[in-house]
C-alpha cells in the first residue's frame, strides 16, 4: 500500500489538475494498491492538516479543467521559518501532518518557491516528488513548464484581436504580460502575434530606443504599432539603481504599472494616442491547451514511476524533448532567465523586432 500526499502551491495555472491525474492514472493502472491524501490550499493544507481522500473518480473528468481541485495559496519561503498566526513551526507541523498519516511521499505541484519548500522538506527526510507548474516558465531544470503554452496562447490571442483595432484607429498599443522577473511569456506571445516591440525584465529599455522603433514603422508608412510588455520590464535608468532603491520608486510611482508610465512617455514625447490592455490573470485561466494536456499528462505519469520504485527528491523536468528527473537541490532557488544573447532574441531582432535597447 503507497501513502501519497498531494498539494498544488502558488499561482494557479492550465493543467494542474492534468498533472495530478497523470500521476494517479499511473499509480492505479500499475494494479498498487494507494491511498491519496490531497492537501487543501497548498503547504496551508499540510501545515494544518486540512486534507480530504481522494479516490479515482475524483480525477475522472479532470483533464481539461482549469485551476486545481485542490486549491491552492501562497505560503512565502523567506517566511517558511517563521511563526504561523497561531504561532505553529511551519516546518514542524508539515513534518508532523506527514509522519501522523504515515504518508510514503509527497507529490508537489509548484513554481518556483514552491520548490524551494519541497527541498527544505526533502532536507528535514521527507519523502518528496515535484512538478513544475508556472506561466512564467522560469524554473531552473526544466526546459519547459506546464501552464506555459496556454499562457502563450492567451496573450497571443489577446495581441491578435489588439490588431485589428490598432489598425483601423491608427494607435499605439501596450499590451502588459505576466511576467516579473522572466519575459519567457512575453516573449513568445509578442512573437507569436506579431508585437512589433517587445518588453522583457532581462533586458532593460530606454524611452528613446522605444521611440525610434515608432518612427521607423511610421517612415515605412505602418500606422500603428504593438508592444508586448512584461509586467516586470525595466527601463535602463531604473536598472541600475539598488533593490532597495527600485523598492523605494515603486511605492511612489503614480503609474498603476509599468507599462502605463511607457504609455505615458511615447504619449508626451511624441503626441501619438497610446492604450493599453492588461489581459491580468485571465492568463492563467480556462483550460488547458492541447500541449498542456498532453505535457503534464506525461510529467504526472513520470512522477508516478518514481513513486513506484521509490525513488524520491526530484523534480519530473524536460530536456531536450526528453522527460527527466532533476534532483531538488539543483533546482531550489535558481531561476530560469531570458539571455539577451539568446538564439531566440537574436532571430526577433532579425525579424524586426525592438526589445527598446538599441
């Protein structure tokens, strides 16, 4: 008999509950016999107890659902060492849930501080298995997570039906991306749909730059133009200050983001009518695209495999279209970046498109 905890932590995405299936399908399938204990609202679940047993038919049905069936929250790393509000070790009563149901391991669905979490538990001897789940795509280990081509496909869809009002008004148009510190989403939808300017946090933009892309489409008589914006895009003047410093700006910014105060500069520098459109968390709505299904499917039955050989502390990644396991401690704290010596960034420069650095 295999003991499983499962939790879904942070950010919800496109096929979480994909994923989840794909690792209980195996398990079953393998005739084992498994009992599954899903954690409600991520690592508060297991810091409370807060658990409900699933059985097969609570994932029958699941493979095109948006969102989790088991509910998700944030509970920050940097804190994990802090007391709760009643005044509970984190740590301790997660290590406590998981010893008093005698569970043989955790499966944990996660971005980035989620695995930063399951590694701390895989250091104080649990038993733990991660799958990597964010839009951002920024995960350390993994060439790809899931959540992040449906992301793509909504923010290019998004900037597709932009076009045909830029053209018909004649406008500038931002259309801001999720994406703090990684511009994997960003990027690609920009490409996908044809943004003529692409805004990512790796690489820093000046105004001026951003202009001069303007200009050059109006000399080739295009009347309008799109820009795709990462919501954590940074000018270069404001790259260069300290965190503490950027901090301090941010409080006191009028803007209610970045890509408003964008607007407002290619609106006062050039007079030109500038919108935007912040598509928010519809990007990580809906279900799952085709991709997604199939990627997470194939992840969840992977994770499924190491928990029948019992085979414990990775992370079910992909390399080189090849389903891998990456160990924990490899993965826990690192972030996958956008190089502005890309391959990828070099061949949209070569198409044409600004990223407002030169």
């Amino acid at each position: 008999m295999k003991r499983i905890g499962m939790l879904t932590s942070g950010g919800d995405c496109q096929a979480l509950n994909a994923a989840m299936r794909g690792v209980v399908k195996c398990l079953y399938t393998s005739g084992e016999q498994v009992e599954i204990f899903g954690f409600l609202s991520g690592y508060k679940g297991l810091i409370k107890s807060d658990f409900k047993m699933l059985t097969g038919d609570d994932f029958s049905g699941i493979l095109t659902k948006g969102g989790t069936i088991l509910g998700s929250s944030r509970v920050p790393f940097k804190t994990i060492d802090e007391p709760d509000e009643e005044g509970n070790n984190k740590v301790e009563c997660m290590k406590h849930t998981y010893h008093k149901l005698n569970l043989d391991c955790l499966v944990i669905l996660g971005g980035n501080g989620t695995h930063k979490t399951a590694n701390r538990l895989r250091t104080e001897g649990l038993n733990v298995i991660t799958l990597p789940k964010t839009i951002d795509n920024d995960l350390w280990g993994t060439d790809m997570t899931f959540g992040f081509q449906s992301a793509v496909d909504i923010a290019t869809d998004v900037i597709d039906c932009i076009h045909t009002t830029a053209d018909s008004h004649g406008r500038v148009f931002i259309v801001e991306v999720m994406g703090h510190k990684a511009g994997w989403l960003t990027l690609n939808a920009g490409m996908a749909s044809g943004a003529d300017i692409i805004l990512i946090p790796e690489i820093p933009y000046s105004i001026d730059c951003i202009i001069e892309a303007i200009r050059r489409r109006e000399k080739r008589g295009s009347k309008f133009t799109i820009l795709a914006v990462a919501e954590g895009a940074i000018s270069k003047e404001d790259a260069k200050l300290s965190k503490k410093e950027y901090k301090k700006k941010l409080e006191k910014m009028k803007h209610p983001s970045v890509s408003y105060e964008v607007a407002d500069a290619i609106a006062e520098k050039t007079g030109l009518e500038v919108r935007v459109t912040v598509p928010g968390h519809m990007q990580r709505g809906g279900s799952p695209c085709p991709y997604d299904r199939v990627f997470a499917s194939r992840l969840g039955a992977e994770a499924g495999k190491l928990i029948l050989k019992g085979e414990y502390g990775f992370m079910v990644g992909y390399k080189d279209r090849e389903i891998v396991r990456v160990p924990l401690e490899d993965v826990a704290g690192k972030l996958k970046l956008v190089s502005p010596d890309a391959t990828i960034i070099k061949e949209a420069k070569m198409l044409g498109i600004s990223f407002g650095d030169e």
